[in-house]
C-alpha cells in the first residue's frame, strides 16, 4: 500500500512540472506576440465607471428626456396661440365689414332722407305760396261784410250769390291752410328723419372706425406674437436638436410632421362630428315624417264598447343638443356652371393682397372675394361672411361643388359667431383670403370650425 501510496505521489508531482512548463511556454509565446516595454504607446484602459457615476448619467438621460417632453408641449403651445390670434384677427375683419355694410347702409338712408326732406320743403313752399295767392284773393273782399253785401246786392238772388261766393272763399282759404300745414308737418318729419340718419351715420362711422383699429390691433398683435413665436420655436428645436444629438433639420423636420398629425387629427375630429350631427338631422326627418303618416284616433276594441285606450309611450332619452336648422331664408340661386365660373374668376386673383374690408379690384378680404366671384357670374350674395350665410341656401358638405361657400365659426349654432368664409374649388380644395399679410391662396379644404352647412349662392 505504502508503495502505491509513493507511486502515485511521484506521478502527480511530475504533472504539476509539466503544467507549470506548459504555462511558461504559453507566457513566452504571448510575450513574442504582443509588444512590451517601451515599444507600446497606448494610454492605459480607463477605470470603470462607478455606480454612482452610472446612476447619474441614468438621470442625466432621464432629466433630457423630460426636456424633450416640455419642449415638444411649448411648441404645441405656440401653435395654438397662433391659431387663437388668426381667429381674433379673423373676427375683428368680419365685424369691421359688418359696420362697414352699416356705414353704407346709413348713407343711404342719409341720401334718401336728404332727397325726402328736399321734396318736402318744395312741397311746403309751394303750399305757402298757395296759401298767399288765396290770402290774397280773399283780402280783397276783406271790407265787405254781410250789411255791405245786402246794400250794394241789387236783388235778393245777387245777395245770395255774393254770400255764396264769400263762403267758397273761405273754404278754399281753409283748404290752403290745412295743405300748408300738412306740407309743414311732412317738411318737418323729413328734416327729423334726415337729422336722425345723419346722426346715425356719424355713429356706423365711429363704429366702423373703432372696428378697424380694433382689426388692426390685432393683426399688430398677431405679427409680433409670430414673430416672437418663431425666435421661440427655434430655441426649442435647437434645444430638441442637442437633447437628442441630432441636427436642426431633423428637428424641424419632426415638429412639421407633429404639427401635420395634429391637424390631421383635429380635422377627423370635426368630419366626424358633421357626419354624427347629419345623421342625427336625418334620423330626426326620418322621425317627423312617420308620425306625420302615422293615422290618427284610437283603435276599438272587440267588445265594441267604445275606443280602446293605448298604453302612454316609454319616454325617450333626451337627444343631445343639435345646432339650429339652416336658416330659412336661404336660398340658392346659382347653377353649377355659375359655381365654376365664380371658381375660374377667383382663381385669376390668386396672389392678390389681403386687405380689411376690400372687395376688389387689387385687393379682398374673405366675403369681398366670395362677393365678387360670384357678382362676375350675376348673383349677388351680399357683402359680409355672416349675411352670406344667411342669405345662400345649405348643403350637407358631402354634396359640395365648386363654388360652394364653406364658413368657419366659433359657435355652430350661432351664424353671428361666424369670422371666415372661403369657397370651394372641388378636388378637396378651397380659395380663401384668410389674414394680413398672406395672399388670397388655393389650400387644402379644412373643416374645423366649420358651420353645421357649406353655402349655395
């Protein structure tokens, strides 16, 4: 046993020299294949970084993440305020073309009055004269009075015939001066009435004037809030630009297609709410059509005892508000040729400036160009976006055509809130002079913040 025992130690510790021979060949062949000593110039790996390094670079991400987050919220701020203030611009030129239609509308009355008041005063100075020419005639039998007429009659039918005479004097007299003082009166009544028109026009005018520099306030304010705005959006995509390691271009690239999809999404929104409100229209016809077929009177029963007494109807649930029917007064007048040819002569002044309360010949407004479109193919459609949509007849917008109007307010139910009207051009498209400073433009059809119907002139 003690010789196994010795066997076996013997061989075990010649395996050790041979692994430590192996290992000392295997150094040597390293030492041949990599450099030493001098010959390497490397700088020495960097120690690995320390836990509580790594958990601060892990806040550094997440501190730039949430950068990104504020930055992309301020550039969707930035946007809709900008909305906001092109709809305030928009509101502030349909109330200046409205007190500029009133302006108009007071200095007609202010001519119509002026020539009323003139045809009054020679009225009245031809009754005066009438009644003068009477006075007159009458003065010269002044001194006969009824002992004078008895005396110097020679015969008793010559005294009634003088008598006679004086009396129809004194009615025509009479009638002369009830004509001049009905021609007072009505001179009187139209210098009034001409008074109030002119006063009525000096407040149009003060009205208008406070209408117009309340618009261009606001398009002051919208200029410098886009100017402003933009010094901003570039700060924030730079900024997006160093959190992200990107470029600028990326950047601006990412927040237009941000901008697009927000868009997108808001003009989903606003198709689908004009879809739901048409149904609901339709099913609502449907509705009142039924119980207008529907026959009258009970029905009776098998017993013949009289009328048989149906049971009280379930209540319905309450329909959710709908915005008020077109207006009645409605009415379309134009052909779809007409419509085309209105589009064509809009198109011929694309490019045209914006201008408050303008309808042409170099520059529009909204309801100026609209107008004038029309008024080239014959149909006049008044002068301002809200009395246009209560003058032209309604249509579903999945029946437009070119030359509808498509009018834009902030409350669908209420035609005095609308600021904006546009026409469509077909294929999806519109024309449109929309702002200050942009020029009348062919864009893409938009539907938010359209009223319930597109307009038919």
């Amino acid at each position: 046993m003690g010789r196994i025992r010795g066997l076996d130690e013997a061989r075990h510790g010649h395996g050790g020299v041979l692994v430590l021979r192996a290992l000392g060949a295997a150094v040597l062949a390293l030492g041949l294949v990599i450099p030493w000593g001098p010959v390497a110039e490397a700088d020495p790996p960097a120690d690995p970084p320390s836990a509580g390094a790594a958990r601060a670079a892990r806040d550094a991400v997440a501190a730039g993440a949430l950068d990104v987050s504020q930055a992309e919220a301020a550039l969707g701020t930035l946007r809709t305020e900008l909305e906001a203030a092109q709809v305030r611009v928009q509101v502030a030129a349909a109330d200046y073309a409205e007190a500029q239609q009133a302006v108009e509308r007071a200095e007609q009355e202010v001519a119509t009055a002026r020539t009323a008041a003139k045809k009054a005063h020679q009225g009245e100075l031809a009754a005066r004269s009438g009644l003068a020419e009477v006075y007159r005639a009458s003065a010269r039998d002044a001194d006969l009075g009824s002992l004078d007429i008895a005396f110097e009659a020679d015969s008793v039918p010559d005294m009634v015939g003088r008598s006679a005479v004086e009396r129809a004097v004194q009615r025509k007299l009479g009638g002369a001066m009830a004509a001049y003082q009905e021609a007072r009166a009505t001179s009187e009544s139209a210098d009034a009435r001409w008074s109030a028109a002119k006063k009525q026009r000096d407040a149009a005018a003060e009205q208008a004037r406070t209408a117009f520099d309340a618009a261009q306030a606001a398009a002051a304010d919208l200029a410098a809030r886009t100017q402003a705005a933009e010094v901003r959006r570039q700060a924030l995509v730079e900024r997006l630009a160093q959190l992200r390691q990107t470029s600028v271009e990326i950047e601006n690239e990412r927040e237009s297609a941000r901008a697009a999809a927000a868009e997108a999404a808001r003009e989903a929104a606003a198709k689908a709410e004009l879809e739901r409100r048409q149904e609901a229209r339709a099913e609502a016809d449907a509705v009142a059509t039924v119980r207008t077929e529907r026959p009258g009177g009970g029905s009776v029963n098998a017993g013949g005892a009289g009328p048989e007494v149906e049971p009280a109807p379930a209540p319905a649930p309450a329909p959710r508000p709908e915005p008020a029917g077109p207006p009645p007064s409605g009415v379309a007048e134009g052909s779809g040729g007409l419509g085309t040819g209105a589009v064509a002569w809009a198109r011929t002044r694309l490019g045209a400036p914006y201008l408050l309360g303008a309808a042409g010949p170099s520059a529009y407004d909204c309801s100026g160009l609209t107008m004038m479109s029309w008024a080239s193919q014959g149909v006049h459609i008044t002068r301002t976006s809200r009395s246009q949509y209560l003058a032209v007849g309604k249509v579903d917008y999945g029946s437009l055509r070119p030359g509808d109007l498509v009018f834009y307010g902030s409350d669908p139910s209420d035609p005095a809130s609308i600021y904006h009207v546009a026409m469509y051009t077909g294929g999806g498209m519109m024309i449109e002079a929309t702002l200050p400073g942009h020029p009348l433009s062919e864009n893409p059809l938009r539907l938010a913040n359209a009223m319930p119907y597109a307009g038919r002139p």
